[in-house]
C-alpha cells in the first residue's frame, strides 16, 4: 500500500485540505494522512502564537511526521512559498512530491523547483505560466469534489438562480447586469445593487452551501479573475454533484472537463444567460453523471499516482 502525505492549510474557506484527507476510503491501494502547516491542533496553535521562529518550529514538526509516517508520495495542496526551513525537511523525504496550485503565483515558487517532481495546476493556462518561470514538470488538473458533502437527494429544487461565493468587484459588475432574479450569499455583498435580489451578506458553513445547492435548479459560476485566468474552481464540480444545473460565466477550462451543450450551462453576456435560462434544454442528470464519475478527489489522487510516476 502506498502512503500519501496531504499538506496544506487547515481550515480554509474552500477546504481543499480536508476535503483531500476525506479520499481516503477503504479498500484503496493507498493510505492518506495529513500535515497542516498552520496548525495540526491546539497545542501547536498555542505554541506558535509563542515562539519567535515559527518557520523552524513547522519544519522540525514536518521532519518528524515524514519519519514517522514515510510516504510515498507527498501531496502539498493550494499555494505555498516554501521557506529554507521546510525546503529543506521536503527535500530529506525520498517520496515524490507534487504540488497542486490553483492561484496566480510568481517568480517565488521557482525556488523549490529542484525539491518538486511536479506542478499541477487547475488553470490549464498557468502550465504556460510556469513555464516562463523556469518549471517544465507541469500539468493541468482540476478541482474537485467532496461527495461525502455534496450529493443529490430528492429535495424539491426551486427555479430562482443562486450564487454562493466571495464578494469582488468584477463579480458584483457582472451579476449586477444580470437580468434574471437572483439569491445571493456571501461576506461583502451588501455592497450589491440589483432589484430582484435576495442578499444574505455572510459566510455559511460548506454543509449549508450543499443543501442551498440541493435546493436549487440553477447555480450561478461567475469567475473571480483576482484568482484565476480560465481555470475552473469548486463550484463548477460541486453544484453539478447536487443535482442542480451549473450555469458558468464561459471560461476556456470548462470545455476540457464538460460537454457545454449538454451538461452545464454557459453565456458570455448577461443577455445570453437570460435566453438560456428562458428554454432551458440541459438536464441535471448529466452534469451529475460526469462528476460523479470522473471528478472525485479520490479520482484526483489516482490521476496524481499515474502522473508523477511517468
């Protein structure tokens, strides 16, 4: 049985972390265990907000799990600049390391390109980014889904479309346009201006995102272009995997994972959106099928095995 060490950030708004760490299910051929590098309880919490060199401190704790656990395969999850300290413990561990990267980064993770096997990233034009930089093990992998959180059930699904995500300028531009009525939930919207708006301006817990989605027909993508360039983010995996119809804003990605005709909704302009949505042809099931057959975490880590083991 292989062992796979996950690192990451624990407790993180989109729980990449630990929705990783949920893939490890029984009867798989590998083993999944985790290191957080803010914190992996409460006393390392305790300890750090105490001693000055927290860098150190993390990489002697990282040394030790590596020793104990000895994977074969370590997993870091979301966008780290490694410091000298962690580098270094990385580079001691024999096992592959892969690092998965779903924001725009720069020159600083050319750093640890001697330490890495390979770059994932879930923007397929961040493979040319990187390659600017000077990193040619590269790949394009997506998101993913939880479906220990998101799943269908037999609720009855409202028409009125929803979004759920952070606040940013260019989101609230584009929604503000949109000329179809809308519930929307999330820190920052109050700022909204828009008739025909349901705004719960507040974080929800991702248990009550999925059950918002399990409630809905249609589910609103609109990409936050602070983060990313054509790349596709959870939603656009996780809606789909409740039943409900994912409507995206069109970025390029979404053609490299759906059938855009059949299995999602897509639009360019508000107005197109609102004739989509006047005859909609597209049915849920479809979406739901493809993700749930090829876009678990658990779907990931098979591909991540396959992919560094070329």
């Amino acid at each position: 049985m292989k062992n796979i060490l996950i690192i990451g950030k624990r407790g993180g708004i989109l729980q990449w972390y630990e929705n990783l760490l949920a893939s490890d299910l029984p009867n798989q051929e590998y083993n999944i265990q985790g290191f957080a590098l803010n914190h992996n309880n409460n006393f390392e919490r305790a300890i750090k907000k105490l001693i000055s060199n927290k860098d150190k401190y993390t990489a002697n704790l990282l040394k030790k799990k590596l020793a104990g656990f000895q994977p074969d395969l370590i997993l870091i999850a979301d966008l780290f600049y490694f410091n000298d300290y962690l580098l270094s413990a990385l580079d001691e561990s024999s096992a592959k390391k892969v690092h998965w990267i779903g924001d725009f980064f720069d020159e600083r993770l050319f750093k640890s390109k001697d330490v890495i096997d390979l770059y994932c990233f879930t923007d397929s034009s961040f493979v040319q980014d990187a390659q600017k930089i000077g990193l040619e093990k590269t790949a394009y992998l997506p998101l993913a889904f939880n479906p220990d959180v998101f799943f269908a059930d037999e609720t009855p699904k409202k028409d009125r479309l929803l979004f759920i995500g952070a606040w940013s300028q260019d989101r609230q531009e584009l929604i503000e346009q949109i000329p179809v009525p809308l519930t929307v939930y999330g820190k920052g919207w109050h700022q909204l201006q828009k008739a025909d708006c349901i705004i719960h301006p507040h974080n929800i817990p991702l248990t009550e995102v999925a059950q918002l989605y399990r409630q809905h027909r249609f589910v609103l993508n609109v990409i936050n272009k602070n983060n990313i360039r054509q790349g596709m983010n959870m939603r656009c995996f996780e809606a789909p995997a409740c039943g409900c119809i994912l409507v995206s804003e069109y970025v390029k990605d979404l053609e490299l994972v759906f059938d855009i005709q059949e299995e999602i909704i897509c639009f360019s302009n508000p107005e197109e959106l609102k004739n989509k949505l006047n005859q909609p042809i597209i049915r849920s099931e479809a979406g739901l099928a493809k993700v749930r057959e090829s876009h678990t975490y658990a779907k990931r880590i098979q591909t991540l095995i396959s992919l560094v083991n070329k």
